[in-house]
C-alpha cells in the first residue's frame, strides 16, 4: 500500500517537475531538451507552412494578373457601377480607341508626306522635268490630305463618352477634333432634331452639328429615345392641317 501511494505521488508530480525543467534548461540556455519535446509540433508547422505560404502566393499573384490586364472600355464590375452613379456616365463608345488610333495614324502619314515628299520626290530622280517633280509631289500631299479630311468628316459625328443624369435637361459628350484630342461639349435636349440627311451614321442634329450613338452600346432606354426623334409622318402632318 504505502509503495502505490508513492507511486500515484510521483505521477501527479511528474508535469510540474517537467515544466520545471524546461524552464529551468531555459534559463541555463539548453535550448535543445525543447527541440526534443516540442519536435514533433514544430515539424508539422513546418511542413504545413509552405503550403499555406504557396497558396497566399498564388491569390496574390493572380489579383495583380487581374489588375495588370490590359482592358478596352470601362472597366467592369464594382469600380464602374460607382463611376456610373456617381459621375451620370452612361455610354461610351465601342470603337472610340480603335478611330482614335486609325486618326493618329492618318495625321502622321499626312505630315510624312507634306514634309518627306517634295524632298524625296526631288531627290530620286535627277533626271525628271521639274515640273513632273513639282506634280507629282503635289499630288502625293493633295491625297494624303484629303484622305484625313475625309476620315475626319466619316468619323466626326461619333459620340466618345456621354455624361447624363436623369431628370438634367442637357447632357455632356465628348467628341474628337482634327489633331484625336477630346473636346467637351453640353447638349440640351430640346436643341436635338432628327437628322434629315442621308450621310452615314448620323443619329440625331443638335445646333447645326451631326451626332452618332450606337444604340446597341446604349442600355439606357430613357436616354436612347430622347437622341433618337422620330420624323414626322404624312399622317401627322395631315392631322395638324
């Protein structure tokens, strides 16, 4: 009897010895009875830690991809449902990079060839009259200019951007001058009329000037019937004689 209550006396006192010992190999600076105990802990945080680590790396990596692509357009999503709310923005044009690249494009070849080909026209050919030289480089300027203005006169009606907010009696746009820089302008509504002409890609006439919306881009149906008046019918005019 008295041999089991010394051992049961030993057992319950084994922890507090334990934990006795480890810190008092801490303060000596025995740093490995702790690696020995807590091993098998210490193990298993580190074969569990790259794996966590890889996986962070892997969200991280793919939200800078998501942020680093190159996007045409307004950007989708929360970021643009805020822009639209706040600023009343409420159309953009689909192709607006897309003429503004072939514009720059146009303006660049026209300038090559106003300034390079006299030059190159006259140093080519030694031997030709100076008046075929003189033709031919002004020929060269002559289409080369008149293909930007027409360019520019196809592609002038087109809207870039359209601010509005519902219940405002005019509206902002934004279209492209000569040089493919954007100039603001403020519409009002009841300064538009329908088109009557037969030049392409017309949708409404405001104070002497042409606009074209894409109606299939333009989701707002309150906005899209009041750019688009209907003509007046000959049963209408009837009517009002």
């Amino acid at each position: 009897m008295a041999r089991g209550a010394l051992l049961h006396l030993v057992r319950s006192q084994a922890p507090h010895l334990k934990s006795r010992h480890l810190h008092s190999a801490c303060r000596l600076g025995r740093p490995g009875i702790l690696s020995q105990v807590y091993g098998a802990r210490t193990e298993t945080s580190y074969v569990t830690q790259p794996a966590a680590v890889h996986k962070r790396w892997l969200a991280e990596s793919s939200a800078s991809q998501g942020d680093s692509k190159i996007s045409i357009g307004p950007r989708k999503g929360v970021e643009d449902g805020n822009d639209e709310k706040d600023s009343g923005i409420v159309y953009y044009g689909p192709i607006s990079s897309t003429i503004k690249k072939v514009k720059l494009l146009s303006l660049s070849t026209c300038c090559l060839s106003v300034s390079l080909g006299p030059v190159i026209t006259f140093m080519t050919s030694p031997d030709m009259n100076v008046i075929l030289k003189g033709a031919v480089a002004s020929s060269v300027i002559f289409i080369s200019a008149t293909t930007t203005a027409v360019l520019h006169w196809f592609v002038s009606p087109y809207i870039h951007k359209l601010k509005w907010k519902p219940g405002s009696d005019t509206f902002e746009v934004e279209m492209m001058s000569w040089l493919a820089t954007f100039i603001p302008k403020t519409i009002k509504f009841a300064d538009i009329k329908p088109p009557q002409t037969n030049r392409p890609f017309v949708t409404f006439k405001a104070d002497g000037n042409f606009y074209f919306v894409d109606t299939e881009h333009c989701h707002n149906k309150a906005l899209l019937a009041k750019l688009t008046p209907q003509k007046p019918s000959y049963e209408s005019a009837f009517k009002n004689l």
